[in-house]
C-alpha cells in the first residue's frame, strides 16, 4: 500500500466531512433565523397588546375604569405580558396611582406566584419582581424563599 492509496481514500472523507459541516452551518443559519422571526413576532405581538391596553390603564387612572374591571377583558393567554406592561408603567407610579394599578393586578398575581416557584431562574425572577412591584402586600413566604435562593438574580430581585 503506498501513500498514493492513503491520500486517495481520504478524499471522500474529507468531501463527507466537509459536507456534514456545510450541512451543520446552514442548519444553524436557519435556526437563527428562525429564532429572530419568532422573537419579531412575540415584540410585535406584545406591543399590539400594549397600544390597546394604554387606553383602558389610562381609564383606571383617571377614574374611569374600577380596579375589579381592568383585567376582566384578558384572556388566560395574555396574562403574563398583563403583568409585564403594568410593572413597567408601575415602576414609575407613586402613591395612589401605584395602589390602584396593584388592585387592579391582584386578579393577575397567581401567574406571578407559579412564577416564583418555578424551575427556570429567568422565570423565578419574573414573579419575585411582579410580586414586590404589584402586590399590596408581598407574600414574606415567597420574598423569603426568594432571598434563598440559589440565583444570585432571584436574590437580587427580591
């Protein structure tokens, strides 16, 4: 067998190999492409949601709309980005403003505490910041578990 015979047996090898690894790449193209198409679309999605629930958090806070009535119109499915767009307008409320934008969440918070407790950290800090930002009176149970908890994030979030 002489070195000839080597070299040329490796030849379609390499041809495999190269191919498996063109094959991988353009895998991954389409993965994050993919990935970024989802992602448009749960922003796009979100901010529809917002635009048309400014109007109804502008009611609540002129007085117009109770606090029982606000989330009555969201469904199962939307709860979650709910909690998200009234942290982030409640973040930047004071006083009574603030007390009626977390009465008007308190249907909304067990999507908060099944957060707290779940798996993901991402998601444990999701609820433990919704807690301390829209509950009245923050469960000390779940804002205790919180400070022991093994994210340095889920810590610093309560």
């Amino acid at each position: 067998m002489s070195g000839l015979d080597v070299e040329v047996g490796l030849v379609p090898l390499l041809g495999t190999l190269l191919a498996a690894a063109v094959a991988v790449n353009v895998l991954l193209v389409a993965a994050t492409v993919g990935l970024h198409a989802w992602e448009a679309r749960v922003a796009a999605r979100r901010e529809s949601r917002a635009r048309r629930w400014v109007p109804r958090l502008l009611a609540l806070l002129d007085g117009d709309l109770a606090p029982e009535d606000f989330a009555a119109s969201v469904w199962p499915h939307q709860r979650a980005d709910m909690l998200r767009f009234l942290v982030t307008y409640a973040v930047r409320l004071r006083g009574a403003d603030r007390r009626l934008v977390a009465e008007a969440a308190a249907p909304l918070l067990r999507v908060a505490r099944r957060y707290s407790i779940s798996r993901s950290a991402e998601l444990r800090v999701l609820g433990v910041h919704t807690l301390g930002v829209l509950s009245e009176w923050p469960p000390l149970v779940t804002l205790g578990g919180a400070l022991r908890d093994p994210s340095q994030r889920v810590v610093l979030a309560a």
